[in-house]
C-alpha cells in the first residue's frame, strides 16, 4: 500500500449500490457449504482487506450480512441454496490486513485500516511481511512478484491458524476486463482468455501445509513396524500387503470472488451509501508503475475500438469460459472411462489404460488433443514430484497414450520406457490401447530431496514438511542427532532387511516386489537415523509402515499424500 489518502466520500453516487440480497446471490452461486466447509473446523470466512474501496465494500456488506439477513431471504430467489443460505445465517467473518513493511506509515495505515473494520464489528488481524532478502524491498526488480508471494502466503497460513478455509478476494469486473485484456497482450488464447476464475485453490503456498490441498483430513500417528489400529499392536503384521496405504490429502485455503459481476462503480456507490471508509493509493494512479495501472490509465484517457471495450472483453471472457467448462466436462468423463486397475500410493504407482478419445460419446466438434492432454495430465499428477506439467511437453507422450489421435504415424518404433514430466511410463502390453505401468522417475544423484529433523523433546512432533512433492510427513523423536528423510539406497537394503524380525523379512520382499519392483524401491522415503555403531542406518521406510525394532524405539510419523 503506497501512501494513502483517507476518503470518507458521502455524495451520491449515480451508479447504485450492491445490496445485500445481491450480495448473498452471488456468494451463493459460487460457495457451497457441502464443498468448503466441514463440522469439524471453524465457521468463519477470511476478508482479505488492502484498504482500497473494493475490499472495503467487501467488508462493508460482510458486516451487514448478520444484521439484513431476515430481511433479504424473503426477496431471494434461491431455492437451489436453501443449505448455503442456512449456513450463512450462522457465518463469521475475520478481516486479514497486510502490511507490507516497504515504507515509513505502513503500520500506521494498517491499523487506520483494522480500526475502521472492528468499528463495523469485524475482527481484524494485521499481518507484517518479513522480508527475508532485503533491507530495500520496494526496490527488487521482481518486487510486485515476491509481494504477491508473500502476502498470500502469510495470509494463507493465518486463515489455517484460524481455522478458516474460505477467503474472500474483491476482485471486480473492471479488474476481470483489465486481466483479459493483458492476457491478449502477451499473446495467450481460448482458454487462458477465461480470466479471473470466482473460486480457486489459494496460489504461491505449494508446499505449505493446511493451506495448499492439505490438513483437511486427520491422520493417526505410525510407529516403526507397529501394525495399524485393525490389528493388535503388540505383534509384528505378516502380511504386509495388508497395511492401509497413505490417503491422498484434502484440505487447504480456497479464494471466492464474489463481485466479478459487480462493476468498481457499483463498490463505490456502496461505500457511499453505507458510510465505509477507504483509503486511495497513489500509486495505483502511477501509469508508469505496472502494466495494469498503464492499462487503467488508457481506458480512462481513450475511447477503445470496439472490441476491446469493457462489455467486449467481459463477453470474451464468458465464451473462453463455456469452452473452457465443457472440455473440463469432457476430460472429466474420459478419465472416468480410462480403466485405472491399481492405484498404491505406499509407492506412488498405477496401472492404466488410456479411454479411447474416437469414442463416439465424445461430442463432434471436441478439441480431442487438448481433452487428451487434459486426461494425461491429470494421471500423470497423481504420481510426479513436480508442482505444474506444462502441456507443452507432453507431445510425444500423447501420440503413445492416444495414437488413434495420429492415425498416420507409425509408432512400432517408439521405446518400451520413457520419462516426462518427472514420470517413468512402462508400456505392459501391445496394441493401440495398451496397459501402461507408471511410476515415479528414478532419482538422479545430483537432485536427491533430502529433509533434516533436528533432535527435540520426546513429544514434540515436528512442522509438517513436502517430501519430493508427494508426500506430507512429521515426526516425533528423541535422538540426541538429527534423523534424516531420504531415498531409499541399493546399499541400505540387506542391512534393513536384517534389522527386520525374521518373519518379516519375506513379506517385505514379496511387498516391494509387487509395488516397488526393481530401481523403483529406490525411490521410497527412508527414515535414516544412528544404529548401534553411531553409523546412519535406515529406521523405517515410513509409506510401508515397516521399520526396525530401534526405529520403533526412536520415532513415530504421521503421513499423507499431496
């Protein structure tokens, strides 16, 4: 926030204001209590407020929800809502303020800013950034990213200490406009036209755990070989094919845009109307500053061809948006007619069969390559360490996993195996529609992901950590050193083996040989820790549930899979 002007503006505004009953309508179209909120967690959405009139406009009708409501449902036409209705009813709002710390009278602004909002019987908390790489940030060349960065960031991680896993952005339609419009600039098409999307996964906090697509499932502490809570606890599990696999994990911070099909004038006039302070900041009027302030200023100061204007753009968006649904639909139901036959994720491997995209279920006019891609994409997730695929390399991956795509090209010589995407393809059988075996890319030496936990109090679990994008872990130990999470080594194997109690030692065998065959195995996470010499030895391969008598001794984890 640059230098800011307070407003208390109470003339009469000629565009009219957003009412409450609008309010709730659009919030209802775009939020379900069935998809964001569980019994278990608090029930209070996040306002993500800068100051500027759009989020006090949000905030002016969040706090006007509880006080309007019975006089809103009467006029609602929302029969289709009557369960987010009732919720919301019941609904609190926390107000997130961000102080970016770059200049003198930031902290000052926030708290004019909180102020405001807790008169409006918000309650408010203000977070501080701490910049860790400058004493100048402002001055970054890459500043407007790493701000971005960071203010979600700590805002993410305050919704999760709150209990909050609903947040609400103001984003409007002259911002929907201005983002199509510099899309078409840097030159994307169809579906990057789409825009400003009203609900999203909460974006720059992959690896953050409860506000990236984690936390929302509560998972049990595994000790070393101690079998699961089914079987009694004091004898060794023969049967190793028996243990449950880690559940993939739910959760995280979703954002909610509700004005998209508000106009700024209308937040304007509502903050008029209700008597809501804002504060203007200088630099969004700076044309120099950033291309979307340059772009403000050319619709302000020019008449645009046309096709470029605000409606034209908006309409734009909404045709990129149809499209964009229907091949989501439509690679939706070819995943479901891929025949999936083993899915571990103890191992992180499936067994699939790719749908047949000239299925003549698939509408006529369909962009096949691009709902192929969609398709491969979305397998290929479940198992690669990496945070996005980009579709651009998936070319020569597609034409092996839908030839019928590229019926002129001659594939015979194409190689059994291959890897893309951080993802190793294993062709099982022949055909056009073959059986393909895919697992994690076998780790080069010179990028193996490695995670220290240092030595704390016997009850004390650790923070929640990623391991090589797949796997969620913690852990609770008393070792005087730091136990390592590591990949699992050719040479560690005889030494585990043996550590094991005899009649385990064959399960395991049998196990890793049916999930984990071959330089597979070695791509599992390894507990490593001192054994009897003071040497590092592996304790337990935490994904199998399987360790050694000393690892049960000295350490428990709890584990999910992203």
């Amino acid at each position: 926030m640059g230098t800011a002007n307070r407003i208390v503006n109470t003339l009469t505004s000629p565009s009219r204001p957003i009412s409450v009953a609008e309010f709730v309508t659009a919030l209802s179209k775009i939020w379900r209590p069935s998809e964001s909120y569980s019994g278990s967690q608090s029930a209070t959405f996040g306002l993500a407020i800068s100051g500027g009139v759009d989020s006090m406009a949000l905030a002016a009708l969040c706090s006007q929800m509880h006080s309007s409501f019975s006089n809103t449902t009467n006029s609602l036409n929302l029969e289709n809502h009557v369960s987010t209705l009732d919720f919301l009813r019941q609904v609190n709002f926390r107000a997130f303020v961000v102080d970016h710390g770059v200049r003198s009278g930031s902290a000052a602004e926030a708290q004019a800013v909180a102020k405001v909002l807790e008169k409006r019987g918000l309650k408010t908390s203000i977070l501080k950034i701490e910049w860790p790489t400058s004493d100048k940030p402002a001055e970054m060349p890459n500043f407007e990213s790493l701000a971005r960065k960071y203010r979600y960031q700590i805002i993410g991680k305050a919704c999760r200490d709150h209990g909050i896993n609903s947040l609400f952005l103001a984003h409007h339609e002259d911002d929907q406009a201005e983002t199509v419009i510099m899309r078409l600039i840097n030159g994307h098409k169809r579906l990057g036209l789409v825009g400003i999307k009203p609900d999203s996964e909460i974006p720059e906090c992959y690896g953050i755990h409860g506000v990236h697509e984690s936390g929302g499932i509560p998972l049990k502490p595994w000790r070393g070989r101690k079998a699961p809570s089914q079987h009694k606890q004091d004898q060794p599990l023969q049967n190793l094919a028996l243990i449950p696999q880690p559940i993939p994990e739910t959760g995280g911070i979703r954002l909610y845009r509700p004005f998209l099909d508000f106009g700024k004038d209308r937040l304007i006039a509502t903050c008029q109307t209700e008597g809501m302070e804002w504060f203007e900041d200088h630099t969004n009027l700076d044309p120099t500053l950033t291309p979307r302030n340059a772009i403000r200023h050319l619709y302000k100061s020019h008449t645009m061809p046309a096709a470029l204007t605000k409606p034209a753009l908006l309409k734009l968006s909404d045709r990129c948006r149809e499209l964009a649904s229907t091949q989501l639909q439509t690679a939706e139901w070819c995943l479901s007619q891929c025949s999936i036959k083993r899915f571990d994720t103890r191992s992180g491997v499936l067994n699939v069969q790719f749908n047949d995209m000239n299925d003549s279920a698939i509408p006529p006019l369909t962009d096949k390559k691009l709902v192929a891609a969609n398709v491969l994409k979305r397998i290929i997730m479940l198992v690669t360490p990496q945070e996005h695929v980009q579709t651009s390399v998936l070319r020569s991956t597609l034409k092996r996993a839908f030839p019928e795509l590229w019926p002129s090209e001659e594939l015979d010589s194409e190689p059994r195996t291959f890897t893309v995407a951080g993802v190793q393809f294993k062709r099982l059988t022949d055909g056009a529609k073959c059986e393909w075996f895919i697992s994690r890319q076998p780790h080069i030496s010179t990028a193996m992901p490695l995670i220290s936990f240092p030595p704390g109090k016997k009850s004390a679990w650790s923070d929640w950590t990623l391991y090589d994008g797949r796997y969620w872990i913690r852990m609770q130990h008393h070792c005087k050193v730091p136990l390592v999470l590591r990949p699992y080594r050719q040479q560690d194997h005889n030494m585990f083996k043996n550590s094991l109690p005899i009649k385990m030692r064959n399960p395991l065998h049998e196990l890793l040989k049916d999930i984990a065959p071959v330089e597979l195995r070695y791509t599992l996470p390894a507990i490593s820790g001192p054994g009897d010499d003071g040497k590092a030895v592996v304790l337990a391969l935490p994904t199998l549930n399987v360790g050694s008598r000393k690892g049960e001794n000295l350490v428990k984890w709890e584990l999910g899979v992203l």
